[in-house]
C-alpha cells in the first residue's frame, strides 16, 4: 500500500479506476462501499486528513489497493492539485484511466476529462446485515438510554452536517403533543455533528417536554445501531432550508457551492435491516424505490404538519405492535 502522506511519484501505477473521495462530502457509509468495489488495479485517492485515510483501512481496504492523501494547499482544495495526482496515477498507460468521484461536484469532471470521470453510482444490491446476536439490541438501547416505550428514529444523513434537525424537531415535537396519554415517545438519534443539535433539543424539552434528543457518534456509522432503533430519517440539506442555522463547521468554499445532496446509502442499509425508512423526495433511492422492499419507504417533504402525522401514525402503530 502507497504511503498515506506519500507523493504521487511513489504510488504504483495501475491501469484500474480511480477512486477519488472528499471527507466533507461523505462518511463510513461511502468508505464501506468503496473498500466493497474496490479491486486489485484500482487506486484510491483521498481528500482530507490522515485518519480520514485510515478509516478505510480500519474498514478493510485491501493492502493491495493503492491509497493516496491529498491535503489542502494554502487552506483549500486545487483542482489543479488534484488533477495533477490523478494524472501522475494515470501511470503513462495509452489513454486515461477512469475516475470516479463519490460526494457531490467539490471536484468537477475537469479534473481528468468528461469523457473518463463519472460520479460513483447508487448499488443495486442491499448491503449484507449479519445474524444480530442475542440480547445486543437491549444492550445497545440501555446505551442510548432508550426506554421501552421510546420509538427511536436515527437521523442518518451523510454527511453528518447536512441536515435540517429543526424541521425534524418541529414535527417530532407536534407528534409528541398528540401521542400525550397513549404510552409511546418518540426519541431522536443524531451525531454529535448535526449543526445546532443541542438547540434542537432544549426546543423539545423547553416547549413541549419531549425527551432529549439522544447524540452518539455511532450514527455515522449506522449498521452499528440499527438493531436498537426503530425506523431511519434521511433529510436534504439544511443548507436549502435554513442555511444560516445549519451551515455547521463547513468551510467558506464549501458553503459558497450551496446545497448538497446527502448521500442514500444510510438508506440501504435501513432497508436491508428491513426498518422502516422516511426519506426526503429530493433524495433518489434508484433501483431501490420500486425495490422489492420499497414498502418500507416513506417518502416526506417540506410539510412539517405532513411529516409529523406521519411520524404520530408511525408511533401508534409501532406502539400496537409491542403490546
């Protein structure tokens, strides 16, 4: 394996994709799925700190993939520096190598020539969930000091910052009011990354007395908690929205290129651990809304009456269940 911090120069060329990933775009989900794609000939090119890097090797990216970090120059990302990386990984062969680049456009199809980069593309298949062992569901909502009549929804955007927790809140808040007297709450779980988390949550509990929103950093990584929560929300970004609020620790240069698109693959995986999973409209599933487990979404918009009916019929419906 290159050399994290290593040049160009000492990367061995090869004549498969490249694979060029940014860490303000993107999270676990995105580097699972590349250490799943990626194979022998392949390279990786990273956008970010070292132990963004390493994630993909604690996620098991194969030694024999080639692995490069790019870091900013003067504060910022180049293109021309990033190009100048994909070029040198082009290794001389006759033609470019293809590249493709996973998150959203920080990195246009100039970097190596429209007619060899592409975005990566959403998988057909679900991901594999193995046998939960027995008792780690307990276990896991002991951690997140879940109640038993606590229905917990994980607010699974990636990247973790690109969400509008206030819609959310507002509609969890109005289906708290109504579920008053009918033994289920509904529980917030975000990552400690969501802009103005906190806030959020002193809203719920100073307005309408909702429990805390429960923050854990294993939201980034979502097969870790999907055993203890009941359904999954992915929302666009904040930025559309409400984008003083929810600009978060994101850089100027990013901010300037507006609205992202969060990434579905948080999704998938709530379809493959067969939870119940609302989605905003804007964000394509693919194959995967007219799938064979496409009864399982729920799709949502802008309505926060809408959205909190929804999330109360949930409640109850989850609540008639159990008993």
């Amino acid at each position: 394996m290159a050399p994290l911090d290593g040049t160009p120069a000492e990367v061995v060329r090869r004549r498969g994709t490249v694979h060029v990933v940014c860490f303000e775009d993107c999270g676990a989900c995105t580097l699972r799925e590349i250490v799943r794609v990626a194979v022998l000939g392949d390279d990786v090119v990273v956008l970010g700190p070292e132990a963004f890097a390493r994630t993909l090797v604690e996620l098991g990216l194969s030694r024999e993939i080639g692995l490069t970090r790019v870091g900013r120059v003067a504060g910022r990302w180049r293109r021309s520096e990033v190009a100048r990386v994909v070029s040198k990984l082009d290794g001389g062969w006759q033609g470019k190598r293809t590249t493709v680049l996973y998150g959203r456009a920080i990195l246009d199809a100039r970097i190596a020539g429209d007619e060899v980069t592409k975005l990566a593309r959403l998988p057909a298949e679900l991901p594999v969930i193995p046998p939960v062992p027995e008792g780690r569901r307990s276990r896991i909502r002991r951690e997140l000091c879940l109640a038993p009549q606590d229905v917990a929804i994980l607010v699974a955007n990636e990247p973790a910052n690109c969400v509008d927790l206030g819609l959310v809140a507002r509609a969890v808040g109005m289906a708290h009011v109504a579920l008053v007297g009918h033994g289920v709450r509904l529980r917030l779980i975000a990552s400690p990354e969501t802009p103005r988390v906190f806030e959020r949550a002193c809203f719920l509990r100073d307005a309408v007395g909702a429990p805390d929103i429960v923050v854990d950093p294993r939201v980034a990584r979502p097969w870790e908690l999907l055993c203890a929560v009941d359904a999954v929300l992915i929302d666009q970004d904040g930025l559309a929205s409400d984008p003083v609020s929810c600009a978060g620790d994101r850089c100027r240069e990013t901010i300037a290129l507006g609205p992202t698109m969060p990434s579905p693959l948080p999704a998938l995986w709530s379809l493959a651990a067969e939870l119940p999973t609302f989605v905003h409209t804007s964000i394509a599933l693919g194959v995967h809304d007219s799938g064979p487990r496409a009864g399982l979404v729920h799709r949502f918009g802008d309505d926060v009456a809408a959205l909190s009916r929804a999330l109360y019929d949930f409640a109850r419906s989850r609540s008639a269940a159990s008993r």
